[in-house]
C-alpha cells in the first residue's frame, strides 16, 4: 500500500486539466498525500503497543 501511495504522489501521471483551481496533477498529488498521511496515521493507532508502564511519565 505504501508503495501504491507513494508512486501515485509522484507528478509524472498524464493528467490534463484544473482541479479546484489547480493543475489536476497537482491536486491529485495533494490529494493522495492527504491520503497517505491518514493511512500513515491509521496504520499507527492501530498497531501502536504501550508498554503497559502504570507509573506514569519518567522523572
């Protein structure tokens, strides 16, 4: 999947015409880096393992 997103966010895609006020390769390279970054996020809330320490931060 990262692979995926990452070669989508790469402006070499024939895409012609504006998006929303911009070159559409530019609004669809922004558009899968938001993405990117959501799934990055997701990725990590969903995998990240506290250690179980109940003392609370380190002095």
């Amino acid at each position: 999947m990262f692979v995926l997103l990452i070669a989508a966010m790469v402006p070499v895609w024939p895409i012609e015409g504006h998006w929303f006020g911009l070159p559409a390769w530019a609004a669809f390279a922004l558009g899968v880096s938001v993405a990117a970054s959501g799934f990055i996020a997701w990725v990590t809330l969903r995998a990240w393992r506290d250690g179980g320490n109940d003392e609370g931060p380190a002095a």
